[in-house]
C-alpha cells in the first residue's frame, strides 16, 4: 500500500491521506475504524456500483465493526441534481444522520461530487470521505476536494469547496468497469503526461500493452503518480484561482465538442481531440515540434480514443461555444498551452482563424 498526503493550509482546510492499494477492502474497513471514528457512518452510492460491490463492501465494513448504512440512487450524469441531493438528505434525516456522522463516497465522480456537496452542507457540513471506483475518479475527481451537482443551464453550477478527511483508492474495482470508462480514465493520466511531466509520459508509452491489459502493478504506478500530480496542483491553488487551472488542458476545447454532442460524446473522447487540438495549435504558433505533437497523438490513438472529430459537431458550433466562454481576451480565446510535453503555460491566447483551421484538420 502506498500512501500520499495532501498538505493544504490549516487555516482553510485539513491535510489529508490519500491509500492506494490492490485488494485492500478489509484494510479500508479497518483504517476508517480506527483512524476515522464516527457515531455511524453512511454509505452514497449509484444503482450500478451498489449491484455490482455494495454488498460486499458493506459486508467488509460491518466485519471490521461499523455502524453502516447505505443509501443510492439512479446511475448516470443525469441523476447529479438538486432533486437527488434532497432525496438523499431526506435518507440521511431518516436514518437519523448528525454531525457525529460519517459519509462515505463509493463510486465514480457523480457519486463523489454529490456526496462531498451534500456533505458540505447537511448541517452545515459533515466529514466524509472518498472511494472512487471508476478509474477517472481515482485519478481525478476523488482529490481536490470540489464539490457539485448540474443545473439545467449547465454543468457543476452548483457547488463548493469542501475536501475529504480520506481517501481509499482500490485498483479491485476497476475490474468490473466498462471499456469507455476505463478510457475517460486513460485519457486525463496522458493529460498528467504532457502538463507535467515528460518522465511519466514516456513510462506511458512504454506501458501501453500493460495499461491496456489493467495489469496491477502497472495501474498502482499510474494512478501513485497521478495523484501525486493532482495534489500538487491542489496543494498550491486549492480555490482554483491559478495554476490549478493546467489540469483544464484540452478541456476547454473538449467541454465545447461535449456541449456540442449534447453530451453524447464521452469525456475522454472529447478530451483527447482537444488535447490533439491544442497540440497542433501549438505546433503552429508556439515551435511545439513536429515529433512532440505525434507522440501525444500516437499515444491517445493507442487506447482507440478517436483522432478525428465526429462530422454531427460543427466546427462552427464549437467556435462559437468558445467565444461565448468567459476564458476571451481581446478576440481570442485563451488556453493551457505548452512548449514542449511536461511544460505547460498559461495565457496562450488563440485566434479564430487558426481555431477554424485546426478543427478542420481534423475531419479526415
Ligand atoms: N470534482 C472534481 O474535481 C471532478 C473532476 C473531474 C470530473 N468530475 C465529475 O465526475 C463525473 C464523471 O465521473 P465518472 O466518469 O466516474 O462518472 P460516473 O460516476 O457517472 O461513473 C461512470 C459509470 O461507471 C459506473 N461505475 C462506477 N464504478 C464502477 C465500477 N467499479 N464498475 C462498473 N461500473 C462502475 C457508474 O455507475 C456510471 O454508470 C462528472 O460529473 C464530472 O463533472 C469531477
Ligand atoms: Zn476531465
């Protein structure tokens, strides 16, 4: 098991452990008991996460002597509302929920981002802690400490900044995770490569078959080193005011071609053509070499996530989804760009023409 800790300033937050592990079910129970100890604690779930491991996690909890209940909802993106979060807080009223309480997150990042906002607000706020069982989650949404639920007018307007006390990473529950899941996970840890660190891409390259295959040891380096990048973002903006904003890279463009899709389009599809995007964008404008671009294409194109953006999104629909987003200066759009794999920067603003062009670069 390793473990990493998120150091954030006492005066606004609490540092915290992230686990990681392989199989270590029966240990989670055993470390919450003892190092996360609560009157009860409550487990928040999605339909399909509870068919699939809510027995047996529930199992291992009690064995290792909780007090636990757990509640769930309807799987999918469309259930991260409001009307969800109150029926939960109404199961938490029910079971008799105080702040002598402990939530427990066990699914992906709609599970997560619901429990840690009902957590930052029932009651003025109960602890809770992180599970994440989809792969984008053990990379990604589980650390950070941002909350959420959707509005019909658009995606996370609804939400706080609330972290967790811990989190328990299991690579054993990637096992029962569908092949597109799997890959909007791929896709933000490329993302990891190419903003920080051109170490960690290259051992990607190097470990196609390995992350293909979801062999152990492999997947245990990836999200370690994942992590470990994502809180050292966290750590220095953790209001997202600044440099935490890198970890947006190829996001900008991808949200548009989501919007665009009517969020049809997976998220790491649409990450991955705008990861390709701005590669290109910075061939053109910012001597990011030839070779440097082929590789981060090479490598997305490895995990079967798609090089050419699908003919239903036109490129004028993205463009102007663009302009309407509030990253504009003076005509153009701003983005993460950067200088070579490993070496982000901020401020790269990007003309329309040059949008246009690279968008139609890649229709064929
Ligand atoms: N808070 C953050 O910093 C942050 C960062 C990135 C994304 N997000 C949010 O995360 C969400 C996306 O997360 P996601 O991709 O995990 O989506 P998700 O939670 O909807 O999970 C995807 C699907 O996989 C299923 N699933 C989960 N674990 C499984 C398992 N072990 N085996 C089989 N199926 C499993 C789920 O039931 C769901 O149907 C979005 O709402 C996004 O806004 C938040
Ligand atoms: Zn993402």
């Amino acid at each position: 098991m390793k473990r990493i800790k998120v150091n954030l300033d006492k005066k606004i937050s609490t540092s915290y452990d992230i686990t990681i592990g392989s199989d270590i079910r029966d240990r989670i129970g055993l470390m919450i008991m003892k190092d996360y100890p609560a009157g009860r604690y409550v487990v928040i779930t999605d339909s399909t996460v509870a068919g699939l491991h809510g027995r047996a996690f529930m199992d291992t909890m009690k064995a290792a002597g909780l007090t636990i209940d757990l509640i769930e909802f309807p799987a999918g993106e469309k259930s991260k509302n409001m009307e969800t979060a109150l029926c939960l807080i109404k199961k938490l009223f029910d079971l008799g929920v105080d702040r002598n309480s402990l939530l427990i997150a066990l699914g992906g990042g709609v599970v997560g981002d619901i429990t840690g906002f009902i957590a930052s607000i029932y009651m003025r706020s109960v602890p809770y802690i992180q599970i994440p069982t989809t792969l984008l989650a053990q990379v990604d949404s589980s650390i950070g400490g941002k909350t959420a639920v959707d509005l019909p007018e658009g995606k996370n307007l609804l939400g706080t900044f609330y972290q967790p006390k811990a989190v328990f990473i299991d690579t054993k529950f990637l096992e029962t995770l569908s092949d597109q899941e799997y890959k909007n996970g791929i896709a933000e840890i490329i993302k990891y490569g190419v903003i920080d660190s051109e170490d960690f891409f290259q051992a990607q390259e190097s470990g196609i078959e390995a992350l293909k295959n979801r062999e152990t040891s492999h997947l245990l380096k990836l999200i370690e080193q994942s992590c470990r990048i994502k809180k050292g973002f966290v750590e220095i903006d953790e209001k997202d005011n600044g440099i935490r904003h890198i970890l947006n890279f190829g996001h900008t463009i991808g949200h548009a071609m989501e919007a665009e899709s009517n969020f049809t389009m997976p998220h790491g599809y649409a990450v991955a053509l705008g990861m390709i995007a701005i590669s290109r964008i910075c061939e053109k404008l910012h001597n990011l070499s030839v070779n440097e671009t082929r590789r981060i294409e090479k490598l997305i194109a490895a995990f079967d996530l798609p090089p050419l953006i699908p003919t239903e999104i036109p490129t004028d629909g993205i463009i102007s989804r663009l302009h309407g987003d509030k990253k504009k200066k003076d005509g153009k759009v701003q983005f993460i760009l950067i200088k070579n794999i490993g070496k982000p920067f901020w401020n790269g603003g990007v003309d329309r023409s040059t949008l246009v062009a690279t968008l139609e670069g890649m229709r064929k």
